[in-house]
C-alpha cells in the first residue's frame, strides 16, 4: 500500500510537471532547498563574491532556513541528515558519551574530518573523543568533531553545505567538505511551537519552543533566537531472559526490578533536553566598513539507559532461536558476600594481615538492589562561542579581521550504580570528572580585485590564521576510577579458638580450585571509568598557518581558482596543502566543472591526551575497556607511537544542465584517498600474568583480567567514491499554485586500501565500506497555493552491515556467508501548512509515516535470538545503532508559529 502510494503520487508530479507552462516564479514559502536556492549567492568554497550554485566550481547544496525549520527533529543533526543524502549519524541507543554527542558522517568519513563554521568562521569542537567501540561510532569512531547539536535551527539564514575538500582554504578538517552555518539577520518577530510523539507506545513525546527577533537600527542590526525542547524515552526493546527468570521466580521483588513494567534495559531514545541560544549583530562604520559580534550558547541535559545488571542467583539455561541452549547467571557481585572483618593484628601466624574473618559481619548489594540494577549515564553539555571582527573594503581591496574564543564541556556522571570493589561502602552515584575543549581562533582575511583585462577582475586572496586549542581532563569521584579493598580476593578464616584462626577452603590460594575467599571484583564504576589524577590536566596545541589563492574567469565561459595553504603546528610540524578548480560553460545550458586538491587533518590534543575506562558489550560479552593516551606506559607496552596528521587528496568532475531558468541538474563523481587515517586501535587482551608481569604500569590492573586496552593510532589508509546526482523543478501550474520537486541522489563507498592487521579489525574494515547505506535518495515536493502548503518526501536508504556488533563474513563473490545485512528501506514524511490571519500558521504532519522500521536482528551463532524473550541476550530486537532512520517508527506532530 505504502510503495503504490509512493509511486503514484510521484508520478502524478512528475506528470503535472510535464503538462503545466512552466515559468520562473517566486520560490513559495516553505519551499526546498535547492528550490528557493538556485541563484542565491555562494560563499562557501569561494574568495569571490558573485559565484551561484550553477556556477560554482565545486558542489555546493544550499539549505534554507524554511527547509530546515520545517524538520520535526529538534537536534540539528537529525535535521542535516533528512535532507543531504550523504550525511550519515546513528541514532546510538546505548553507546556511552557517544549517545549524549554523536558522532555524523559525510561522504562516510569521520566527524573531524567535516570542517564546521558559522558565518564563515570556524566552529569548535566537542569536548567529546568518540571512544565507545561498536557499529554505533564504527564511521567516525576516534573522532573529535564538533556538536551540531547545540546550533538552534530558528537561527539560521541557510547552511552552505561544500561537498569537496577545502583544506588550502580554511584549514584542517575540511577533507569531506564544509558545513557552514548562515545566520540570520533580518527584522521582525518568529515564534513557534511544535508537540510530537511516536505511533508505538505512544511515547518519546516532544516539545519545541523557539523564537527569533531580529531589528535594524541606525548603521546596524541585532537578531536573536532561542530554543528548548524535551524529548522523551522510547523502549524498542524485550526485556533480559534473566530478568523474566527474575520475576517469575521471584513475583514479590518483581517491581524492584528496573524500569519495571518495562525492560529491565531500555533501548531506544534516550530522554533528553536542551537550551540553545543564538546572537548576530553588526554596526556599519563609515560606507565601507562594519564591526560584527556573534555568539552561540547551548546546555543539554541527557539520561541514558545502560546494561541491565542481574541479581540473578546461580544460572539458568535458555532455548535459542534455531536450536540449542545458553547458561546465563547474574553479576559475580551480587552472587558474593562482602566480609568486613579484617584479620586482628595480634593474630598474624594463624590470620595475616591479609585475610579477613568469616563471620556474621558481612554486607551484600542484594540488600540495595534487590532486582539488579541497571545504571543510568547523565551528560551534561555546555557550548560557549562567540566571535568579533571588523571588515572593509577600500576600493578594490577588501579585508576581514576576527577573533574567535569557545569552550565546550561535557559533564559526565552516572546514578544508579555502585564501584563493585567498595563493597558497603560504595557509592551508588558519581561524578566522572569534566572534559573540557577550549579554542582560540585569530584570522586576516584579505582579497583585492585585479584587472588584467580578463573576462572577470581576477580575485587575489591571502591571509593568515592562529589556532590554539585546549583539552582538558579533570579528575573524578575516586570511586568512580578507584580500586576498592575488595579488587583482589582475600583469604578467609574462621576463629576455631580465642584468637586462634584456620583457612576456610583448601589453599590460601584464591584462584585455586576449591579455595573460599572474600569477593573479587573489578576497579571502578559498573558501566564506566572515571578521569584518574595520573591522566587529569590540560594539554594544548598551537599553530598558525598562512594562505594565498587566486579566482577569475579566463573567458567568458571558463573560469578557474588556485589555493596554496601553510600550515606549522608545535606538535608535529608542518603540512603544505593546495587546490585547484575549474568550472567551463561549454554552452549556455550545460557547464563542466573539476576539482583537484590535497588535504589533511592534524590530531587534536584530545586524541592525543584521552583517558577512559567503560565497561562495554563487545558482541553479547561484558568487559572493561580502557582507552589510554599514546604517551602512557600502558599504550606504549602494546605498541603505542605519536599520532602524526592524517592526509587527503580529493579528486572530482561534474556537470551543471541548466536548459530553462526553473530546471536545473548536477552530476558529480568525486574520490577522496586519506592515508594514515586516525582511529582507535583494535583492543588488545589484558590478562592476569600480563598484570603480575608488569607492576609498574598499574593501569593494567585498572582494567583487570578479561579486559582490554586500546588506544589511538594512524592505522589505515581509505579511499572514497563517490557521486551526487541533484535535480530540481519549479512551476507555476495552471491553477496559479506553485510545485517544487527535487530529486537528489548519492551513492557513496570507502575502502581500506591498507591497514596494519595488529591494529585494524576485519569487522572495521566491513562496517567503513558499509555501516552507512551505499545508496540514499530523496523525493521531494513542495506545493502551495494562497495559504495551503504542502510538503512530501520520500525516503530511499539502501541497504547497510554493521559488522561490529553482527559479526559478518564474505566469500570470494561479495557474498554473505555470516552475519547480516539489513535490507534497504522506504521512508515517507508528510506535512500540510495553513495560514491564517496573515501572521499565524498551524501544521500537521509526520516523518517516517508508514511506521517503517530497520529488519530485526536475525539469530546467528554470534549474535543468538533467546526463544522466551524473541530478543538478543541485552534485550535488542532492532540493530543497535539504529541505523540510517532510526528504530523509533512514525513520529507525528502539530506546530503552531507566529510571524510579524
């Protein structure tokens, strides 16, 4: 029903396209990006100041405020992703920090390889390094980019999205290509309103609230805007065997268990709220000259579901899907009793000081959480940053001088919890310690137009630029990091006389057979690591880097641009980039363009200098991952060496057909090649006689046998192809209403060209080649007439592995042999508009319409299907990281915005 609604309604459009006159006509309020955007100015990827997306020599898709303002999703991440096919972000259900600040994608490489700004500026990072391991973070996994999410959408003229690398005009990052942020400033006043929630449970219900005012005075403006929107949790996922075995065998206790009646673990969307403000201003000084000022801030507030813990006594056998059993207990911690009296000093030849007394001084965290416990991970996120500068012209001469300060942290905590090694003393909450990333951005820009009596004045452009950036870690709870008096097991006596003591058990031994000892149990919190003091402080970067370009038109009909770019950094040293492009208009309606550069990312202070410990689910296994800098002794004994600048060469051809004023195409093919690609390591084993081997390096003990250690690395070189396929159709129909379609299409791969097998999975190098759908497009219309307005979208995502989490295998043909693909998929979103009273709008609609979900977890050997449950061992149905769209299903909403 869905797919014949989808193709009829298309075909209708498209055959109302080619019956009605079509003519050049005012974009319609509320119309699509590409739509309303066909001659607007570009300023991305350019020095000059008449380029428009049919003449630019590089991609660029020009997203309206309307466009962006019209999207459901409050996070501005979400919002980028409905509507640019290429850009990639999970929805992260449970991933640590990584759900609180995700990680996006675009042309399926990493979120610090996407260069950010605002106006033209750079945008900070996140204080954030995505650590977590699993497909969730698989494309941008080491990544530090910055946080789109803190960006409120009512803010926003339009978002230039660059689609080809600009490192020799705006510096590191800018691989992928360039998001950049303008803001708006015009008059009046813009307010609205929007609630929401999803079709299934009724539940994740939202409320958006923002606001614009904007006001010219004198020589100058002033616009602000302000968002705040909650969004509620959503539970896609069945409940543990453990916890059903719990219940049923306990009915009593059943309401101690977590999130009861729902799962005892929560998979879906975290519940969640934020503020977001925004300031733009400027003063014109003299005719030529003006002062600007622009800022953001932003707060969110987070709180994520982790594992569930059993208290589960002895083990259960469970049935699986297909054939077979599997035993599952509870937490060791739960299962153990904590003795409290230690041995008597005066008793040291029967019971040494080591030991303690079994007696009826003992402590169980049975007592607390009687049902098991499942953590809950607070995040905390605050985003500063502003910029003031003064630009000018003097005749043929123009110059740009800023300066820009940010700060960004995030506060990490958890409740609901408890540091097993503690034992009665444990805290049940903790503060993890704050990351913090401080930048300092200081830049001259020049260009001056030179007539040498070409078709155009030739654009000569230079300047030069000061970073320094800042990360800092403080230190948290000790308990949060710590190892309590119960990290090792002590021997265990009873008092046979008056302070005479035997050994309880058959050896003093307590990893011998037979032996009875007190508790043994991991250091740190359940679920996370906090900053210890041994890796708390600040560490910095500077750098500055000095540019010179030059852009005009030959001849008429062919125009060209050169860039060189310097850059120098104390850490590593130097890197020299450059950029050529080209655009020729062969005939009126048809333009080829080409671009050919070289690139480079250089490794923040925080890849560098990150240091946390979780507790992760690798595949259906827990165990204590921790991720230490390269300079530690920990990340050195497993082969650790300085991180040094990954580098990039872009490569891309394209076509521009234009053949009337409201039609217009773009072909473009593109391959990007980075070599010696930042990432984590693949994890290394952490056993006991590695332990007691190495004394000295205590981290080693800090993530305890069974775990693993990781840390960063340049381990592999990628390469990228690619091509985007835009169209775009504007008419006035013979009614006098307006239609505005737009098709858009990538088809986007990347590789592992080479690699180091120590460090680089298999399961990475699938997911880098397929975590994000190869293929992604996008259908859509806008119509309106008099105060109706209504928008469609059709949503293609091809099909997508996640290796990492659904271990999967090939054969010689490409084949599946192991694992799972999950199957492409259609998404519809729908939305009608009416206007009344001039100044008021009310809207209804819906994304994902048809209650469309990614396929299920399929049962295999590594990833089994538990018969009582029809879910994995944690409780997920649906693949983890949500996929391209999301495991939430329809959302519908109402919105009401005001307009003077």
């Amino acid at each position: 029903m869905k797919s014949m609604f989808t193709l009829g309604l298309a075909a209708v459009l498209t055959l109302a396209a080619g019956l009605s006159n079509a003519q050049t006509t005012p974009a319609p309020a509320g119309a699509t990006t590409s739509t309303n955007s066909l001659e607007e100015v570009v300023v991305t990827g350019t020095r000059r100041t008449d380029r428009t997306v049919t003449d630019s020599a590089s991609p660029v898709d020009i997203i309206s405020s309307a466009e962006l303002q019209s999207q459901p999703a409050a996070n501005m991440l979400d919002q980028v992703k409905n509507v640019v096919p290429s850009f990639f972000v999970g929805q992260n259900t449970i991933s640590d920090a990584s759900t609180i600040v995700r990680a996006p994608s675009l042309r399926g490489l990493p979120a610090d390889e996407v260069l950010v700004m605002m106006n033209g500026k750079r945008f900070n990072r996140s204080a954030l390094v995505q650590v977590y391991v699993g497909g969730d973070t698989a494309l941008s996994f080491g990544s530090q980019g910055s946080d789109l999410s803190s960006i409120p959408s009512i803010a926003i003229k339009n978002l230039q999205v660059l689609r080809d690398g600009a490192t020799a005009q705006y510096g590191s990052d800018a691989i992928a290509g360039v998001l950049n942020y303008g803001l708006r400033d015009d008059d009046g006043l813009d307010a609205s309103f929007q609630y929401g929630r999803y079709k299934d449970h009724s539940d994740g219900q939202s409320h958006q609230y923002g606001i614009n005012w904007g006001m010219h005075f004198g020589q100058g403006f002033l616009n602000l805007s302000g968002e705040y929107d909650t969004d509620g949790q959503t539970s896609r996922g069945v409940t543990r065997p453990t916890a059903v075995s719990f219940a049923q065998e306990n009915p009593e206790l059943a309401n101690t268990l977590p999130n009861y009646p729902l799962p005892a673990q929560i998979w879906g969307q975290s519940p969640s709220h934020s503020t977001k403000f925004l300031l733009n201003s400027g003063l014109d000084v003299g005719d030529t000259g003006k002062v600007y000022l622009f800022g953001n801030y932003a707060k969110s507030h987070t709180d994520e579901s982790f594992n569930f813990r059993s208290s589960l006594q002895g083990s259960r056998t469970y049935g699986l899907v297909g054939g077979g059993t599997d035993v599952e207990g509870g937490r060791s911690f739960f299962n153990e009793l904590y003795y409290g009296t230690p041995c008597p000093a005066a008793s040291a030849a029967t019971c040494p000081a080591n030991g303690y007394v079994q007696d009826t001084n003992t402590f169980s965290y049975l007592s607390i959480y009687p049902g098991g416990f499942t953590p809950r991970f607070v995040g905390d996120v605050t985003q500063l940053y502003g910029v003031a500068g003064y630009k000018g012209t003097a005749g043929a001469f123009g110059y740009d001088v800023s300066v820009g300060s940010s700060s960004n942290k995030v506060d990490l905590g958890m409740y609901d919890s408890l540091s097993p090694s503690y034992g009665a003393e444990s805290q049940l909450g903790f503060k993890f310690g704050d990351l913090i990333q401080k930048e300092t951005d200081a830049n001259l820009d020049m260009t001056y137009a030179l007539d040498l009596g070409m078709a155009s004045p030739l654009t000569l452009s230079g300047g030069a630029e000061y970073r320094k950036e800042q990360y800092t870690a403080e230190s948290g709870d000790v308990q949060s990091y710590g190892a309590g008096p119960y990290a090792i097991a002590h021997p265990l006596y009873t008092e046979t006389s008056p302070g005479v003591f035997a050994l309880v058990g058959t050896s003093a031994d307590c990893t011998a057979t037979g032996a009875v000892c007190t508790a043994a149990e991991s250091p740190a919190a359940s679920g996370y690591g906090g900053t210890s003091p041994t890796y708390a402080g600040t560490h910095s970067q500077n750098s500055h880097a000095f540019y010179l370009g030059a852009e005009g038109d030959v001849v008429k009909s062919l125009s060209m641009g050169v860039m060189a770019r310097y850059e120098n950094y104390e850490s590593f040293g130097s890197k020299t980039v450059w950029k050529f492009n080209t655009i020729w208009h062969v005939v009126d309606s048809v333009a080829l363009r080409a671009t050919l550069g070289t690139g480079f990312h250089a490794p923040s202070p925080g890849q560098s200098n990150v240091q946390v410990v979780t507790t992760s689910f690798v595949q259906g296994v827990s165990i204590q991952q921790g991720t230490f800098p390269v300079t530690s002794a920990v990340a050195q004994f497993y082969g650790a060496v300085p991180l040094k600048p990954e580098t990039s060469k872009n490569y891309g051809v394209g076509m521009v057909f234009t053949p009337m004023p409201n039609f217009t195409a773009t072909v473009d093919a593109y391959q990007i090649d980075v070599k010696d690609r930042i990432a984590l390591s693949q994890s290394f084993d952490v056993t006991t006689a590695i332990i007691n081997a190495n004394p000295g390096i205590p981290e080693l003990a800090q993530v305890g046998d069974g775990g693993t250690v990781q840390y960063f690395t340049n381990g592999f070189d990628t390469r990228t192809k690619g091509i985007d396929v835009v169209g775009t159709y504007r008419m006035l129909l013979e009614n006098g209403s307006n239609l505005g379609l737009t098709l858009a299409y990538n088809y986007n791969k990347s590789e592992v060209t080479k690699y180091n097998p120590a460090f680089v999975s298999t399961d990475f190098i699938i997911d880098v080649a397929h975590l994000a759908p190869n293929n992604r497009a996008t259908f859509t219309a806008n119509w309106t007439q008099g105060p109706i307005n209504v928008n469609f979208r059709e949503n293609y995502y091809g099909s997508w592995i996640d290796a990492n989490d659904y271990p999967t295998a090939f054969d010689g043909a490409g084949n599946i042999t192991a694992g799972q693909e999950f199957g492409a998929k259609f998404t519809t979103d729908l939305d009608a508009s009416y206007t009344f009273m001039d100044h008021y709008t009310a809207t209804i609609g819906g994304s994902n319409i048809f209650n469309t979900y990614p396929d299920k977890i399929q049962a295999t050997a590594s990833s089994p299907i538990y018969t009582l449950t029809n879910g994995q061992l944690d409780g997920s149905v649906y693949p983890r990281n949500g996929g391209p769209f999301g495991i939430n299903g329809a959302f519908y909403y109402a919105r009401l915005s005001v307009k003077f």
